[in-house]
C-alpha cells in the first residue's frame, strides 16, 4: 500500500511542481503538493504549470484535485485509484500507456518546460508517445526550443534515452502561437557519469530571427556578436576571441555548426543558442532578443554565459546540470555541476524527500560560496529508502 506524499513549494517556484509530478509517476506515488510556488510573486498554479499537470493527467489517467488557475494546494495520484483523501492506493508498477496528445498552452506559456516535465517518463512507456503543443517556443525564464533539442536531447540521447523534437512554427512573446511536437520510445537507461569534462571538440551556433526581421539581418548580427565574444582557449592556455564560422583555432577547436535561420511567427522575436561540445559532456547557452537590444549585445550575452563555463571544469552547464537530476535518480550515477544553485539545491532536497539517496561533494565551492562553486551530486536509486518511514 502507498501513503500520499506530502511536498512543500514554499520556498520553490514552477520546476518543483514539474519534477514532483514527473517523480509521481516514475515511482507509481500520488502526492499532495501545498503552497504551490509559494517563494513568486503570484504563487499558485498558471498558465504553463496548469497545462503541465493536464498533461501528465491526461498521459497518465491520474486521479487529481486542485487543477485550476491559482490553485496553491494540488493532489495528483497518477495511479488514478485514491479517492482524493489522502488515503492509501494499491501499489502498482508505474507505467504510461503512450499514444498520441495535442495540448494547446492557451499562452506563449512554454512549449520547452512542459516537455521537461513529460520527458522522464520515456522510462516507464509501453508504447511509443507522440505529444503536440502549442505555446510559446522561445521566451524568458525557460530553455529555447533550440537548447531542448540541441543541447538536452542529444547528450541524454547518448544515455539511451529515445527522442526526438521537430518544431512546425516558432513563437515568441507576447503573443505564443508555436507548435513543437515531442515524440518518445521507451527507453532504458544507462548510469550517467559526468565529472570531467574532457577536451573541447568544437561549437555550434543557432541563431534564429523571425521573418518580420529578416530585412535587419538580426540572425546573422546575432551570431555574429556571438562568435566575435566567445573565448576559445588555445593548447597554449591563452584565447583566441576571433571565431569565425568553420573556422580552426590553435587547439584545433572547430565551429563544427553554423545555422542563420528565419522562421515564420505570430509575432517579431529572435533567439540564439551556444553549444559547446566536449570530450564528456555539452553545454548550451542562450539569450533572447529584446526591444531596444541590438541584435550584436544579444549574441555577445550567449557568449558571455559560455565564457564564463569555459572558465571552470564542469562538463555541463549550471541549466543542464539541474535538468540531469531527475534521470540521474532513474539510472543512478555522477554529475559534476558548475553551480550548486537553489534550482540543484531544491531539486536535491526533492530528490531525498522521495526517498533517493542523495550526496553533494562540496569540496569544489569556491572561495567559500555556498551556492556558486561546483559540486558533484551524486545518486543511487538502488540504496533508495521510503522517506515516509
């Protein structure tokens, strides 16, 4: 029999809620969570949280209370037999059905962090799943859609993860209107071992305009701001902040992608995306365009955020290395992350109180910091325990 699982979202925002239903169902455990994105301004349910919990309702024919704009307390039982009490369900062994899903987000809501929350669950699938939603696919505070399937994808790809992303329109903010479409296999996989990140191997860049800028060549302004700021670092340690597409560095570094794309979109908006390829590991990095940046600032903002991760040793960026978490907890394993944020710390704190077992290396903060050294998290879903007991 298994209890509901009570969780606080206090002192956390949207990712928690996300995690917490993904874990829901890994485990096969209905959960209550209460003061829901309880550290915002507006806490409570909105728009982009809500499409996420009917999405995993909808994959998983959950039983749930709470799902409504606002809501601050909210139940999801993915084994759909609880009777919203807090009682105790027959436990099963976690399984989703697959099939084919189309969500409409109702906002430029992201298209990015639903798909974050439904991704794990290629680990417990029966059938191949094909979901199709409509949102926004490029805006602030979420990964662009180009990092979800450029950066993510790939490297988890390398873990057996089953995947694929294809994007049928972009959309921007305010006003959303992108459709991406995410389709899954099931997928078993292997420990992830990520604490070095081994020799750089080359760059690739993604910069995206919509077509009403076309005719200001913002992609090609973007990338190129970008790659003139990025800093590679040669065998004789030194830099080299001169990138040029296709072109070789001392270290025999190479831009080994360069894509200048106009998209159609609901309305005017930009993007671009970093990715940085290691011996081990990737990392991305990204910036959106902004009325009244110039198009050069926001590639130079990419690559600014991509020299500061060349300066450490981590083989993945601090965004990644929280996204990691969950499937590090499916397989087991070590990540190396650049900085032990709140986001990894919170996800941690989340992890345990499943009933993982968690451990943070903090040997590597620096300079006595307790949030922006590196740190190895690493967790064995083998030795986990029932954090009720």
């Amino acid at each position: 029999m298994t209890t509901t699982r009570d969780l606080d979202g206090a002192e956390a925002g949207g990712q928690f809620v996300r995690t917490a239903l993904a874990l829901s169902v890994l485990r096969g455990e209905p959960i209550r969570i209460e003061n829901v994105r309880g550290n915002r301004s507006t806490p409570g349910l909105g728009h982009q949280h809500l499409a996420a919990l009917e999405t995993m309702v909808e994959l998983t024919d959950a039983s749930v209370t709470g799902a409504e704009l606002g809501a601050e307390t909210v139940r999801f039982d993915p084994t759909g037999s609880s009777d919203g009490a807090g009682g105790e369900t027959n436990e099963t062994d976690p399984t989703v059905p697959g099939g084919t899903y189309e969500v409409d987000i109702g906002t430029a809501g992201s298209i990015t962090l639903l798909f974050d929350a439904v991704v794990p669950l290629a680990t417990v699938l029966e059938s191949p799943l094909t979901l199709t939603v409509t949102g926004g696919t490029d805006v602030k505070w979420s990964p662009p859609v180009d990092y979800f399937r450029h950066v993510k994808l790939p490297l988890l790809r390398r873990y057996g993860l089953v995947a694929a992303c294809e994007v049928d329109r972009r959309g921007f903010y305010p006003d959303g209107g992108g459709r991406a479409t995410l389709r899954l296999a099931p997928s078993r996989l292997e420990p992830i071992d990520l604490t070095e990140r081994g020799p750089l191997e080359g760059v690739r860049l993604y910069s995206t305009e919509a077509a009403a800028l076309a005719d200001r060549d913002v992609a090609h302004r973007q990338a190129a701001g970008g790659l003139e700021r990025l800093s590679i670092v040669d065998s004789d340690g030194g830099r080299d902040s001169s990138a040029d597409a296709d072109s070789e560095h001392a270290d025999g570094t190479t831009i080994t992608e360069h894509r200048e794309t106009t998209v159609a979109s609901d309305c005017p908006g930009t993007a671009i995306v970093l990715r940085i390829d290691h011996g081990t590991g990737v990392a991305g990095f990204a910036a959106l365009g902004e009325r009244g940046t110039p198009a050069e600032r926001v590639g130079e903002n990419a690559a600014d955020a991509a020299n500061r991760f060349l300066a450490g040793d981590a083989p993945v960026d601090r965004h990644l290395a929280d996204q990691l978490l969950p499937f590090l907890a499916v397989s087991g394993g070590r990540l190396r992350v650049p900085a032990l944020t709140e986001h990894v710390e919170a996800s941690c704190a989340l992890l345990e109180s499943f009933g993982f077992a968690v451990a943070i290396d903090e040997r590597s903060r620096a300079d006595g910091d307790d949030r922006d050294g590196e740190g190895v998290v690493s967790i064995a879903p083998e030795q986990s325990v029932d954090a009720s007991e």
